[in-house]
C-alpha cells in the first residue's frame, strides 16, 4: 500500500543520513519529493537515484528567503505541498565554557529557526488546502540534557515547544504538526569517521535495546507522522530511540544488563 500516494513533500536535510532514506522511503510510497538541501551533489545524486518522483533544489534553511523561493517554485512546479519534514541540523559539541556564541547561534540558526521558517512558509499554503501534515525531527535529546551539547539541546528542546505551538494554531486548519525524537542514528553526522555499527552499538549498553539506529527505523517514524494513517495525531512526540528516554540502567541491580 502506497501511503503517500498523489501527495508533494518538502524534506529538509534529504541529500544523506536519515534525510536521505526518508526520500527514498516517502517515493516508495508514492510521494512526490523534494530533497532540500545546500549538499548540492549529493542531492542531485540522490534525485537522479529517485528518478522523476523527485527533484533537488538548493535550501539554506536559515534564511527566509530561500524558503519563499523554494515554496512558491514547488506551488507553481507541482500544484501543493501536503508534507514538510524538517530534518535538517547541525550537531555542535562544546561545554557551556568553551562554546562561542557563534557556534550556539549557528546551531540555533539552522536546528530551530530553520524549522520555524519551514513552518512559517508552508502553513498558508497548507490552511488554504484545510490539509497537511509537518513532521518535525527533533531528538531524544529534546526531552533530556546532555553534557557538552548545550546548543544542540537547546535547539532541540526548542523544536518540541515549537510543535506545540504549531499544533495548537494549525490544527483548526487541517494541518497536523507533530515531531519525531531520535535517540542515537547512524548517520554521517554521529558517525563521521564511519566505524563499524557493531562497534557502535558498545557505546550503547545503556539503551535498553543495547544499539544504535538505523536511519531507516526513523524514516517510517517519519512515514507515518506524515501519512493518513496518523490522523488523529497532533502535536504528538514519537520517540525513536531505543529505550533511551525511559530511563538508564544502575549497574548491578536486578534487571540491568549492564
């Protein structure tokens, strides 16, 4: 069954990682794709892969002028836009002492007020069509803290306030607005040095499934907050992160594995 047949979809971040298989995931299932991103190569690479289900067009998601062009271009090129999936962020390691301002605005920049823009964008296209669905991949890490990823965090836990808010004022509309919260993914940006995923999944015993993700296992996360199989669905948070936000383990009591 094709869940997201007939329907046009803006993915930000789409050109590699979990971005990229929820493309190949969403043409699947008959979606008409356009994988946003600055990675011009590996966007077109991945466009040519899809074939004529999907398209890459270049998108700085800081900027909102880049948004409106990419927006009206997608009206007038394929008649709607029914998904926005925004994926697109930047992972920024630092303690609150060495952390430059810089580099917590630029995770800011593109992890939160990225996703506003999207939002901001779409929505009157998606209130004129009473329809619509956005998905907003936040993280396990936006309903945590975590040492040295202040920025990271910050931005993350901003998405989830967002989507709230999105919920609320979009809903009466038609437009569903809920976020995705991954825990661990192996992705080039968690995994930039590419090491084997059994070798991975050792940093993980904590985790009650004792493993990494895969993109794929976020991508039909993805799939479903999207779909019409998710339509009473609204401001929702869908964990997918193997345990992680349940809890942690304490060594040595009954039930640990660690």
């Amino acid at each position: 069954m094709q869940r997201l047949a007939n329907k046009v979809a803006i993915i930000t971040g789409g050109a590699r990682g979990m971005g990229a298989q929820t493309c190949r995931l969403f043409v699947e299932h008959g979606a008409q794709v356009v994988i946003a991103d600055l990675l011009e190569a590996e966007g077109q690479a991945l466009a040519s892969e899809l074939g004529d289900a999907a398209s890459f067009r270049r998108l700085d998601v800081s900027d909102e002028g880049s948004w409106q062009q990419l927006v009206n271009e997608t009206v007038e090129r394929l008649g709607r836009i029914d998904v926005l999936v925004n994926n697109a962020a930047v992972l920024v390691f630092g303690s609150l002492e060495q952390l430059s301002k810089a580099d917590f605005e630029r995770a800011l920049s593109i992890n939160l007020t990225g996703t506003f823009l999207g939002i901001h964008t779409v929505a009157p296209i998606m209130r004129a069509q009473r329809a619509g669905s956005v998905v907003n991949i936040s993280s396990v890490d936006g309903l945590r803290g975590v040492n040295a990823l202040a920025a990271y965090v910050s931005s993350k836990w901003g998405v989830r306030g967002l989507t709230k808010v999105a919920a609320l004022e979009l809903g009466p509309h038609g437009v569903r607005v809920n976020s995705v919260h991954p825990g661990g993914v192996d992705t080039q940006m968690s995994n930039p040095t590419g090491a084997p995923r059994d070798s991975l999944n050792n940093q993980y015993r904590q985790v009650p499934l004792q493993r990494i993700g895969a993109p794929e296992e976020i991508a039909h996360a993805t799939l479903f907050l999207a779909s019409d199989d998710a339509s009473y669905c609204n401001g929702s948070e869908l964990s997918v992160d193997g345990g992680a936000a349940a809890g942690c383990y304490y060594e040595g009591l009954p039930g640990s594995p660690i």
